[in-house]
C-alpha cells in the first residue's frame, strides 16, 4: 500500500517562496525593416534616468492579466501603431542585473516591416530607424538582444520564405539580391544567389519586365508565400551565409 503524500497549497508555495514571485516578465521587440538596399532597426529613446541619452528596442512589461504571446502585439500597437506583423521569438534574456529596477526576465521577438508601407504612430519619445553596424551601445542588454536577434533572422532567410513582406509585391531578382545581401552584410554571386533561389521554389514567374530602371530591366516575380505569417517555423539551425556562398 503506497504511503500518503503530504501535499501544499499553492498559497503556502506562494508563501514560502515570496522572493520567487518577485520577478517581472518582460517583452522586447526588435523591428527590423528594409529601405534603400540598407537593412535598418526600429529604435526608442529610454525613459529611464539610468539611461540618459541611451537608445533602446520597443519593449514593456507583460500585465498580470495578459499572455505573454499577446504582449508584443501590444507593445507594437501601442507604440508604434503596428497590427498584424510577422513576429518570431528569438530568446529569453535573463542575466541578473539587466534592469536596474530588480529581477526582470524578458522574451524577445524580432518582426519584419516593408518601411515605405508603414506609417508609424509616435505616441512618447523619440522613435527612429537605424543601421546596425552603426548601433555601438543600446540601454540595458538590447544590444546582445539585437545582436542574438540578427544573428537569428541571419538562420532563417534561407531556410524560410519570410522576408517577401520587405519587398513590393513585384519585384526583381536583382532586387531580391539587394535584400539579401543587406541582411547577410555581405555580396553574393550573382548566379549562385539565383540557382538557390529557383531551387526553393518561391518564386511566381509573372512573365512581366521591369520598367523605367537605369539597368537592364529584369524579368518580375511574386512571392507564392502570401503573407509571412505563412512561413514555415525554423526546424534545424543551418547558417545561412554557409548556404548562400558556399
């Protein structure tokens, strides 16, 4: 005969353990968007004394009533005016001292936006696009966060047909490259670039020619992935710049 379980309450867990559920949960979102051949950030100037001067990613605590995959569709809504984006979780950031008010623990999520067809909504602050390569230092951890990100997005572009959203609905191959390229930060062979991509088979051929162009116009395709939502997920952790150059 099994012996009897001496069991708890979770108000006595609670109790006995009131440090434990002292710790904030937090979101952080890294917008990345695409302008003139030059990938770029979406960035905030911190509200935070400790930070003065001191740019950051759009973020905010999760409410105590609200999921944490809800959280950064607020987040976006709310400071920027952006619904129905493409977000993707890329890590949990949880170091000890990342936030000088206590314990926070955050989640961050990376989106794509086609700049030229968002308008942002400026609620607090200073909002702005940036270059990466041109960000040193960012408040609190943000930038391992848009590093761990980027490297991420880097993972994927390949792999994945998430990134069409950047690009109009008809464009080039050339064009196609252009963006590639400014999210790997490095050049491509032209024909390489081409052979993998018809390999992936996710191009329409729309049997149409680029106009009024100051090059060769090249033929137009479309995305057959409607909407990035579509994507599929991430299954391995290939590097893309391996697969593209090598």
């Amino acid at each position: 005969m099994s012996q009897p379980v001496n069991l708890k309450t979770a108000e006595i867990e609670k109790i006995s353990h009131l440090e434990y559920f002292r710790i904030a949960v937090s979101v952080d979102c890294v917008i990345f968007g695409y302008e003139n051949k030059e990938l770029k950030v979406l960035l905030i100037k911190s509200d935070l004394e400790e930070f003065t001067g001191l740019w950051s990613l759009l973020g905010d605590l999760v409410r105590p009533d609200e999921d944490i995959e809800s959280a950064p569709y607020r987040v976006l809504k709310e400071r920027t005016g952006l619904d129905d984006v493409y977000l993707e979780q890329v890590y949990t950031f949880g170091d000890l001292g990342r936030h000088p008010s206590g314990r926070v623990i955050t989640t961050a999520y990376y989106s794509l936006i086609n700049i030229r067809h968002h308008k942002l909504k400026l609620t607090h602050n200073e909002l702005h696009w940036h270059k990466p390569n041109d960000i040193k230092k960012l408040a609190f951890d943000h930038k391992k966060i848009l590093d761990r990100s980027l490297e991420r997005l880097r993972e994927q572009v390949m792999e994945h047909p998430i990134i069409f959203n950047l690009l109009p609905e008809k464009f080039s191959l050339r064009e196609l490259q252009d963006l590639y390229q400014a999210i790997l930060g490095v050049s491509l062979d032209r024909r390489n670039f081409r052979k993998k991509i018809a390999n992936k088979d996710w191009l329409l051929d729309l049997d149409e020619m680029e106009n009024d162009v100051p090059h060769r116009p090249g033929k137009l395709y479309k995305a057959k992935v409607k909407h990035p939502k579509e994507a599929i997920r991430m299954k391995g952790e290939d590097k893309v710049v391996r697969s593209f150059v090598g």
